[in-house]
C-alpha cells in the first residue's frame, strides 16, 4: 500500500510527546487515524538525545489531512506563531473541539477562538465563516470580546 501524500503538511516538534499527541488529536477528529510511526536508531542518538528505539516520527491525519509529529528533543516549543485552524459548522463541532482540545491546555491562552492545548499547540476554533466576521466591524468587535466562539452572538452581530 502506498503512502498518504499531501504536497504540503504540518510537522510538528515535541520533546517527547509526540506519540501521546497524534493519539490524543486522532480520537478527538473524525476521519483520522495513526499511518506510521518510525524508531530511533541503534547507536549515536545524535543532536536529539533520545534514546534508541524510542519513538522518532509519528505519521498521522486528522480529518484526512496529514501530520508528521517527531520527538526531537526540548530544544523548539510552540509559540502562538503557528496555529491549527479547525473551521466549525455548527455551535456544537465548536463546543466539542473547544472541550477536547482546551482539556488540560493552558486557559489563559484562550481568546477569540484560540486556545492552547496540553502539549503547547495553539489552535483556533472558528465557525467556518470566519472570514465574514473578520471583514464586519461589529462582529469584529463582539469576537475580540469572547474566548470560546459563540456563533449566535456573532451572527446576530453580523446582521446588526
């Protein structure tokens, strides 16, 4: 069986989480599941210092779109530089990925739609018309006041 391609995908630096990670993320999203996970070598550990045969690279998608996650050691953490968006139907997708993801994260990262899970990875949880809020003052405003999303309110002040 071939491999999953995608010309471009997300690739993530753990320290050492990065199995744990793509297992948590994949039961949190439909349509997504583990494809492959790679072991460091026996001998030098090189610039990493895992061990050898621990976990290097975990090959993984979510929602059918593909993610590398690789423990490489504490030298890079996340920053809010980089977020995953996961653009939401319905209030209930952005209640359940809100719950999920925000369990365990850090709380005070959390506003206008973004938050940061346990592992340091930010996120925005954003209802898929985003972009339309973002081009209304008003909604613009009324976003800028929440950290959960609240699609009603954003809607009604869309209509405003």
């Amino acid at each position: 069986m071939a491999e999953p391609y995608q010309r471009i995908s997300p690739f993530l630096w753990f320290d050492d989480k990065a199995e744990e990670a793509a297992k948590f993320y994949v039961s949190i999203f439909p349509n997504s599941k583990i494809h492959g996970t790679t072991h460091y070598p026996k001998g030098e550990t090189g610039p990493t210092g895992r061990p050898p045969g621990s976990v290097m690279t975990v090959a993984f998608s979510l929602d059918g779109q593909l993610v590398t996650a690789i423990n490489g050691g504490p030298m890079f953490h996340f920053t809010e530089a980089l977020s995953l968006v996961v653009m939401c139907h319905d209030q209930k997708e952005i209640d359940h990925f809100w719950s999920k993801l925000g369990e365990g994260g850090d709380p005070n990262a959390q506003v206008c739609g973004w938050l940061k899970d346990k592992y340091g990875l930010s996120w925005q949880i954003v209802p898929k018309n985003v972009a339309e809020i973002a081009g209304s003052p008003k909604a613009m405003e009324v976003m800028m006041q929440m950290k959960k999303l609240d699609m009603a309110a954003l809607n009604k002040a869309l209509a405003a």
